[in-house]
C-alpha cells in the first residue's frame, strides 16, 4: 500500500514495511461496516454544510460523491481494497472523485470517533436482527407447547423422573428463557445507543459542530457526554456477546433435551429427517447433528466474549490499537447467534410427539409418588409424615415388582386407613399432570395461560 493512501502518511518520511502493513490493517473485516461508515460520513457532512464550517456546495458534493460510491460497493462495481481500513478507501476515493472537497470531509473528526460510530450503528443492527430472530424461535416454542397440551410427560430432576406434566409446559420454560434474552438485548440496545461522533480523538474538537443534529440523523438517542469515554467505550460489544453467550446456553441446554429426549431410550420427540443426518456405516441410524452442532459452536461464542473482556481490561484511555481486536470474534459471534437461533426456529418446526410413549414415561419410576403424599396431606396427615408413608410403599412396590398404578387400594390401606378407593385415580399420570393447577404449574389450563402471557409479552418485539 503506498503512503498517499494513508490519512496519517504526512508524519512520516519513509513507507511502512509490508509485513507491518499486513498486521495492521484491518479492511479485510472492517470492510462489513462499509454501510455504517458511509452513511455516518453523510450525516457529519450535512452537519458541517449546515454549520457552515464547510460552503453548501461542498457539502452536495461530498453527499453526492459518498451516495455514488455507496451504490457502486452495493452493485459489486466497486472492489473495496488498496487502503488499511474501510475509513481510508471510502475517504480516498471520494477524493478521487470529486477532488479537494472531499479531503474536507474529516473537518472535525477523527477515525476514533468515526470507527466508534460506525461500530455502534452495526452492532445496534446486530441487536435488531437478533431480536428479530428471536421472537421468530419464541413464536416456534409456542407452537409446539399448544399442542403439547394435549399430551402428558415426564418432568425430571436430577435427569431422573420427578413428576408428571402437561407436556406444553417443557416448550414453554424455554420460551421463558428466550423472552428474558430478548428483554436483555432492548435492555443493552437502550444503553449502546449513544453517539460518539464528535468526540474527535480524545477531547472534542474546536469547531462549532451540532453533535445533535447527527445523533438525530442517525437514529442515536444523543450525544455522548463524555468524549474520552466516546471513543474508547467498548462495553456495548462486551453487552451483545454477553446476551449472545446467554442465548447459547438456552439454546444449548435445548440442545440437549431434544437430543435426550429423541434418542430411543427416551423416544418423546422425533426430529423431522430433513435436520438429522446418517452414518456413513451404519444404515441404522438417525443422528442430531444439527443440536449437537449448536451445542458445540455455544463454546465458541463463550470464548469471543473471553476474548473481549481481556482485551478490554488493561486498555488506558483513551483509544488504543488493542480496540481494532473488538471486530472479527464480534463479526463471528453474530453470525453464530443469529444462524444457531433461526435454525432452531425452523428445527423446532419438524419436531412430532410420540404421546404414547410419553404418558407411559409419565407413570413410570413413581413419578405420581407425591401426589400420593399430597392426598394423604389432605386427609389430615402431616406431610412429612405422609412423605414417610409414600417412602415405604415406594420401597415395598420395588420390592414385589409393583407400580402405584398396579397397587389395589386393599394394598394402600395396608400403609394407612387415610387411603380409599379414589386414590387408583389420583395416581394415574395424566390426573397427575391436571391436578398441577397453581398459577405457573404444569396443568393444561396453567400452560394455556402461560402461552397467552407469552405471546402478550412477545407482542413487544414483534
């Protein structure tokens, strides 16, 4: 790259050696934020035409000439390279288009101010898209647990069987965990839309500039108020991979449920075979590659979010070249958020019941145990007494081979008068599952309510 094209060639008397120019730069990825940069770039110009700190003309030129080369990248006309970041090619060569007007264009900015702003504007997109995705997985969720209300299945603790619910409530605890990413990312959005253009390098800039009047161009809710903090502020992108991290861990922990609970040992579900995948050798099998995947790449979000926050710890104010390392794991993580959350959305579309093979699970392993403690509770029984009882029939049942649903109520009555005849009905699991009628239970009308507040609250994002 020759000198002429660096802003910061001037100082110096001799070019810089290639290998460092190679380290340096950073236009091979930078390059994403050319919207960003370009359309930043117009509203200062507005700004410096309307502050008269640059002749109206000038102004029309540089729009017109920022416009052009805007269209000409979006065709694929114009290549973007030769410069050592995205800031440089578009400065170069508006110049070349339209001459001496457009080396005016950095009057009262600095590429400080001006990467720290374009960098805003792209991770504020990046906050939208997600949530966009988002809403589209939660609507998924919703889908599968109003059918899933028709059918019973096992809860687990522990990753053994606990208690039988309406199977519409597993969907919509995911749907909870989705919602509560969603409410982060409008929470971390309000925070990041702060402008730092303005903010010059460090300590603002001479110039009669309207700071205001770019913000509102650009959407920001205001100015920033602090220049220091302007340009060296990082802590929106620390935000996105944080809520991005948190993303990944509910969807991992999806990951694995659906990967549990389709495997043959489990068999509730059945993923749709257009996202599951073969053997090479055996003909057999069925594999969820696509969960397990997601599952894996959750690590590799985790680690840019690592990254940043190391890169960020010992920085001094205000900007340093550490902050051009803010990009590519960012650039990564987006991608894998917004495509492992979109694919689930579409995945989550194929999945079917097996409700036979569920209300079966639902009965098994005692899972109705404590509503057995619960009815004699009701009878007057204190229940840690009755939870002793149930303890009792739990082990005499292992050891004659016996199920609750199996026992007669003459074999109940052997551990306590308290039990009559209803309680063959209380242990069947699907009573089970219906009698979870606590606001937020597992019951049918509990998981309806639940999907009806869900969708008012995802009413916001949409």
């Amino acid at each position: 790259m020759s000198s002429e094209n660096k802003l910061w060639a001037g100082r110096f008397a001799g070019a810089t050696a290639k290998n460092a120019d190679l380290f340096n730069d950073s236009l091979p990825f930078d390059q994403a934020l050319w919207k960003q940069d370009i359309t930043a770039s117009i509203a200062h110009a507005h700004m410096l035409g309307h502050q008269q700190i640059i002749s109206g003309d000038e102004c029309s030129s540089i729009v017109a000439g920022l416009e052009s080369i805007y269209r000409d990248i979006e065709s694929g006309s114009l290549i973007m390279q030769g410069a050592e970041d995205i800031h440089s090619f578009v400065e170069n060569e508006l110049v070349k288009r339209i001459g001496d007007a457009g080396k005016k264009l950095h009057t009262a900015r600095s590429r400080n101010d001006q990467v720290a702003t374009d960098f805003r504007l792209y991770v504020r997109g990046s906050f939208d898209a997600t949530t966009d995705a988002l809403a589209g997985l939660v609507k998924s969720l919703l889908a599968l647990a109003e059918k899933g209300t028709k059918y019973i299945m096992p809860g687990y603790t522990h990753l053994r069987k606990a208690q039988p619910m309406c199977a519409g409530h597993f969907w919509n605890a995911y749907a909870e965990m989705f919602l509560r990413d969603l409410d982060r990312i409008a929470d971390s959005r309000v925070r990041m839309n702060i402008m730092p253009l303005g903010s010059g390098a460090l300590a603002g800039t001479s110039y009669t500039i309207n700071r205001f009047m770019v913000a509102d161009e650009l959407g920001f809710e205001r100015p920033c108020d602090n220049s220091l903090d302007g340009v060296s502020d990082r802590d929106y992108v620390c935000e996105y991979l944080f809520d991005g991290s948190l993303i990944m861990s509910h969807l991992s922990r999806l990951c694995e449920d659906i990967i549990l609970y389709t495997t043959e040992e489990f068999g509730y579900f059945e993923i749709a075979d257009e996202y599951s995948t073969g053997s090479s050798i055996m003909p057999q099998k069925k594999n969820p590659d696509i969960p397990e995947l997601m599952r894996g790449k959750t690590g590799r979000v985790y680690g840019h979010l690592m990254a940043m926050l190391t890169t960020l710890k010992g920085i001094p104010l205000a900007y340093d070249k550490d902050l051009q390392e803010d990009k590519e794991g960012f650039f990564d993580a987006e991608k894998q958020v917004i495509s492992c959350v979109s694919i689930m959305a579409e995945m989550l579309g194929g999945i079917s019941y097996k409700p036979d093979r569920m209300a079966k699970a639902a009965e098994g392993e005692f899972c109705c145990a404590t509503d057995v403690a619960d009815y004699l509770a009701k009878k007057g029984m204190p229940f840690r007494s009755a939870h002793g009882v149930v303890g009792a029939i739990v082990r005499d049942c292992i050891q004659k081979n016996k199920t609750l649903q199996t026992m007669s109520t003459a074999d109940y009555k052997a551990f306590s008068d308290l039990f009559e005849d209803d309680i063959l009905e209380v242990v069947k699991g699907k009573n089970c599952a219906y009698a979870r009628s606590s606001f937020g239970g597992a019951s049918p009308l509990c998981v309806r309510e639940n999907i009806q507040s869900i969708k008012k609250r995802l009413k916001a994002y949409e």
